[in-house]
C-alpha cells in the first residue's frame, strides 16, 4: 500500500511539472504573440512614434504634403462633419503659399506638424541643412499659427540618428505611421483599396497616413467619410497625434 502511495505521489509529481511547463510555454506564446503583434505596427525605436499602446478606441489620422487648395477645404469640411480632428504634417513653402488654409485648420481645432519647409529627404543632408529646412518650416509655421509646431514627420519616411538629433535640437517629436495603416493614396490606388487599407487593420492607438497634397486627392477625399463612418460605428474617436500621446500615459 506504501508503495503504491510512493508511485501515486510521483506521478502527481511528474505530471505536475508536465502541467507547469505547458502554462510556462502558453505564457511564452502569449507574449510571442504580443511582441510580434506589435512589431508589425511600427518599430522599437523610442525616439519614433509609429502608435501608441493603449485600450482605448483612439485613433489619429494625418494628412502630410498640405495644405493644398484643390482638396485640403474639402478634407476639413469632411472632417468636421463627422467630428473627426485630425493631424496635418505641412510643407513649409506652401504654408506661406496657402496661409489662410493653415488659419482654417487651427480654427476647426486641428493639429499642425512640422513636414520640413522644401520637403527634401532629410536623411541625404547634412545636420546644418537639415536644422535650417526644418528652422524655417518651424517659422513658417509660428507665423501663421502663433505657435511653432512640436512634431516632425519626414518626407517618405526617412531617418537617421542625424536627423533625429536635429529633431531633438530643435524640440520636435518623430512621428510615423502605424505599418497597418498606410493608405498609400499618394498613388490613386481605388477608393476601395484606401478604405479597405485603413478599416481591415485598424487597431485602438494607430496613427494613419493619409496624403491632402502632392497631387489630386479625389481619391482621399472619397474615402474619407466612409472610413469615418465605418470606425465611429465601431466606437472609434479621431483625436489629434498629440492627444494620442497621451493615452499612453492612461494605459
């Protein structure tokens, strides 16, 4: 009987550590699958923001190349309408091109971010010419605003520890793109091919690229109100990148 009560005890013992090692691996797994989720949003370097952790429907949409009298009045209308804000990353040279749209967008509570003044490839100059694009975008901006802007999208992307010291230098936050949500409009793809790029991905935290400028924008402006209707359906708010940003913190 003892030695049946031995053998009894051991195999609870194995079994139990069989039991542990399974839990360890699904734990394993779980967290795999986290970090590999989130890779696929944007990178790991903190001096970039490509999304912002968090469990609330938030979403920030932003629009680079503007302002742009052909698309970017109808792209605020569109947005008002649906009670959308909305981060617009603007060019420097248009901005003193096109003031008074600049005017609008601050008056309809938008953000407006720092898309250097020439839109150049930052990453193909030195750190002096890169300070003095960006410097004077920054102006351009305070000009027109009151305010110089605090964030930074670079053209197509780009970047190098160069450039992210001039943003640094100059106090200006690096924001991209959440990976799932470029819409990739600035190459007419189809209405449907931009609304299904934003909708089929969407998660609470990303930041999605649209384009108001460059070239004509029907297709955008076309997509846009079924997309915001789409995600507000699903309990999803259109804050501004700098509002995003904080939900991190609320996490």
């Amino acid at each position: 009987m003892n030695g049946f009560f031995v053998i009894s005890l051991r195999g609870v013992f194995r079994h139990w550590k069989l039991a542990a090692a399974l839990m360890l691996l699904i734990v394993g797994l779980s967290e795999w699958h986290a970090l590999h989720a989130a890779s696929a949003r944007g990178g790991t370097n903190p001096a970039i923001t490509w999304y912002v952790p968090t469990d609330q429907k938030v979403v920030a949409l932003t629009f680079d190349d503007g302002p742009w009298r052909s698309s970017t009045p109808q792209i605020l209308r569109i947005l008002v309408q649906h009670h959308a804000l909305a981060t617009f990353f603007v060019i420097g040279q248009q901005v003193l091109r096109d003031p008074d749209i600049i005017r609008q967008e601050v008056k309809d509570h938008m953000e407006i971010g720092n898309h250097t003044f020439s839109h150049m490839n930052l990453a193909k100059h030195s750190y002096a010419q890169i300070v003095s694009d960006l410097s004077q975008a920054n102006q351009a901006i305070k000009d027109v605003t009151g305010h110089p802007p605090t964030l930074l999208r670079t053209p197509y992307g780009t970047y190098n520890p160069t450039v992210l010291r001039a943003a640094q230098e100059l106090h200006l936050r690096v924001i991209m793109w959440s990976w799932t949500e470029d819409t990739r409009d600035w190459a007419n793809p189809g209405v449907e091919a931009i609304v299904s790029r934003v909708v089929s991905h969407i998660q609470p935290g990303d930041i999605v690229l649209f384009h108001d400028g460059g070239s004509d924008r029907s297709q955008t402006i076309a997509a846009l109100p079924i997309i915001l209707k789409d995600l507000a359906l699903r309990g999803y708010r259109f804050v501004t990148v700098s509002q995003l940003l904080t939900q991190a913190q609320m996490h």
